[in-house]
C-alpha cells in the first residue's frame, strides 16, 4: 500500500507523524519531569516554612501568655500557601488540611505525581511542656500548574501541528508542483508532442531535471525532424534513382540491343546471297562485340551505382584503394593520404558496405566543397565497448570548414541513422579551418 501513494502524499503521511510523535514525547515529558518538580516544591516549601518557624517561635516561653502566642502564630501561619502548620497536640479538623481547596488536577493524576504528602515535625517546650509544629506540605498549585500544561499540550499542540501540517503540505506541494508538470510533459512526449515544455521551478534539483527534459524534448523533435526530412530524402532519391535508371536503360541499352538485333539479322541473311562475304561477316561481327563491350561497361557502371565493384571479392582494403585511385586520377592537384591499420582484422559485409560509403561521401564532399589541398583518410581497430569491437573511420580535410549555420546534408544525415541502427557513431567536427568526419562502426555489423 505505502508503495501506491504518491510522493506528496508519503512526505504528509511521515510529516503528521513526525508532529503526533512529538506532540506525545513533549506531553509524556511533561508527565515525567512532574513527580520530581513537585517532590522539588514540597522541599522548597518545608525548608521555608521551617526555618520561618524557628525564627517567629524564638523567645516564645518569654511572652506573657506563651499558649497563647503559640495559637495566634500557628493562626498566622496557615495563611501560607503550599503548606499548613499545626499544633501536634491540636490537629486540625478533617480537611483542614488543603487551605487552597482542592487541586484541580484528578485524583489520579495527583496520585501519581504526589502519592504521600511531605510533613516536619519542629518539637518545641510551651510552660515546660512538650509540644511541635507540624509542618505538612500542600504542592496542590504546582499539580495544577503542570496538569494545566498537559491540558494545554493536548488542546492547543494538535491545533499548531494542525497549522504547520497544512503550512508545510502546502510548502511541499508548491515545491513538488514541478513533478506534475513533468509528468504531464512526459506523457506528451510519449504520445509524439516533442514540442511539449517544463518551466523549471521548484528546489534547484527539479527545475535541473526540467532543463533537461525540455533538452532532451528538443533533441527528440529535431531527431525525429531529422529522420523524417531523411525519409522524404530517401524516397525522393529512391525515386530518382529509378527515373535515371530507367532512362539509362532506354537511352543506352535500347540503341545497343538495337544495333546488335541489326547486325545479328544482316548476318544470318548473308547466306542467302549465294556467296559468302568474309569482310561483310568481319564487319558485323566486330560492330556486335563493340556494341556487347559498351553494354558491358554501362552494365559496370550501373553496379557501381548499386554497389562497389570489388568490394566482396577482392575484399575491403583493395575496394577502398580503388576508390582513392579514382580520386587521384580525377583530382591530381588534391593529395590523398591512406592509413589502414594491419591489425584491422576482419569485419561484417554490412561494416565493409558501411566503411566504404563513409568514405565514399566524405570524399565526396571534400572535393564538392572544402576546397582543401590535402585529405587524411584513417581506419583503424577503436577497441572494444559493451563487449562489441568496433572500427574508428577517419577523413579529415584542410578544406575551409563549416560554417555556424551549416547543415549536414542528406548523405552524411543518412550515414548517421544507418550508423545509428546499427549501434555506430557519427561526429563531424570543425574547428576554423578543415572538417573532421569521424565513425564508429561495429565490425561484427552484418
């Protein structure tokens, strides 16, 4: 049950608590200290009351009438609070004991804190006969005094613990409001409302927490954003590709099938002439292998759209150094420098596809855009993380850098989500001058 209740109400639930417990340890304290304190007053009280007697009885045998001055002295004394005083060889009628009337503290409770009164006997001589005051203790107002605190205690304590109950829970809830807000934020965020906000309030541990769940709602929306524009890009492209596809088919292999279709009729008609034409034949057949070798290199290069040539044949290393070569006969003014790890060990074929056309569109971008001199081209073995190794790419160029308001495009945006599925990172950095385009691709992807 105490696991279902809210935080609020957990603090109210221990705050009314910790006020009851100390509302009763305050009361029992004052229960306690009262047997002692008035113990304390009956001593107070006697010593006083004592050592007035001795004083006013002194030289009493000398008065003229000694009985008498006895009488009127003891008359005098029961004028005292908290004590009465007596003639021991004249008692005090019943009840003449309590000169204040009764306590107005119960019975119990004056038995419990009071249970035998105090009493001191002062012996005297009156006319050479023996006699004493007693001294008898009546602490009846101090009884009073602390019952009246308990009284006071019971009515008064629930109603300041009432008080600062309802001035407390309101000081907490005003303190966890921010949670509600989060919460509320969440729940939108779940259902896709990445522009949902958290204004930060609260202690300095909340509003932090809404900082960074307006942070993370931002980079949620700009990441969802981020893939939409990407799938739009994607199916765009996708239908490009198709378009280009297409028109290559009809455009280049639609004349070559065609020639060949010609050049294969006119040689099965030679026959028919009656005699055989030898440079004819030649002439056909050399145009049918110079239409079948264009064919073949649109097919070539229609693959290396689709996919590198090479690459799950002759291997990684040897597909990239092709790429680069590519690179160098096209651009001989930019110089390419390539280090590829020896321990680089073997990989996935969707981390080999992935390395290649990392390389593939930072290179692409280098000589599109940076207008750098030189490019730094590193793949080397990054070290295992969560039990997974992974392959550090690195392209770094001297080109002239990104902008503040550069954005990425399409194909380093695409390389990031393929990355990202896979369990890779992407980052590009640039500090004033160069970009640094660097990957972190799984090797065992794929």
């Amino acid at each position: 049950m105490w696991q279902e209740l809210s935080l609020q109400t957990r603090i109210n639930v221990l705050l009314a608590l910790v006020l009851t417990l100390g509302l009763a340890i305050n009361i029992a304290r004052l229960a306690l200290e009262a047997g002692p304190r008035v113990q304390a007053e009956d001593q107070s009280v006697i010593r006083l009351a004592r050592a007035f007697v001795d004083t006013i009885v002194t030289g009493l045998n000398e008065a003229p009438d000694p009985d008498a001055q006895l009488n009127r002295i003891v008359a005098d004394l029961s004028r005292l609070r908290h004590v009465s005083v007596f003639r021991q060889s004249a008692p005090p009628p019943q009840g003449a004991d309590l000169p204040d009337g009764e306590s107005r503290a119960p019975a119990w409770f004056v038995s419990l804190v009071h249970p035998e009164q105090m009493s001191v006997s002062v012996p005297l001589t009156i006319a050479s006969r023996p006699d004493a005051l007693v001294i008898t203790a009546h602490p009846d107002d101090e009884i009073a005094e602390i019952w009246d605190g308990i009284i006071t205690q019971l009515v008064i304590g629930p109603v300041i613990a009432v008080v600062l109950f309802l001035f407390t829970t309101r000081v907490v809830g005003s303190a966890l409001a921010p949670l509600q807000q989060l919460s509320r934020a969440m729940s939108a965020i779940e259902e896709g409302a990445y522009d949902a906000r958290v204004m930060p309030g609260g202690a300095p541990e909340l509003a932090a927490l809404c900082r960074k769940l307006n942070h993370l709602a931002a980079t949620l929306g700009g990441a969802v954003e981020d893939k939409r524009r990407l799938a739009e890009r994607t199916v765009s492209l996708q239908d490009q590709e198709r378009k280009e596809i297409a028109r290559e088919l009809h455009d280049e292999f639609g004349p070559h099938l065609f020639a060949l279709r010609a050049h294969a009729s006119a040689l099965m008609r030679l026959p028919d002439s009656g005699a055989v034409d030898v440079g004819a034949m030649r002439r056909h057949g050399q145009a049918i292998l110079d239409q079948v070798n264009a064919v073949q290199q649109f097919n070539r290069r229609i693959l290396e759209r689709l996919r590198p040539v090479g690459l799950a044949e002759l291997g990684l290393r040897e597909a990239l150094g092709a790429l680069v070569r590519l690179w160098r006969e096209s651009h001989p003014d930019i110089s390419i420098a390539t280090d590829i790890s020896p321990s680089l060990g073997a990989t996935g074929e969707t981390a080999d596809l992935t390395i290649y056309r990392i390389v593939q569109e930072a290179l692409t971008n280098v000589f599109r855009h940076a207008d750098a001199n030189t490019v730094n081209v590193t793949i080397a073995p990054a070290g295992e993380r969560g039990g997974r190794a992974y392959t550090m790419v690195q392209v770094r160029d001297d080109g002239r850098g990104l902008g503040d308001d550069h954005k990425l495009g399409f194909g380093l945006v695409g390389m990031r989500e393929r990355l990202r599925a896979l369990g890779g990172t992407l980052d590009i950095a640039s500090a004033g001058a160069g970009v640094t385009v660097e990957a972190m691709v799984p090797a065992d992807a794929g």
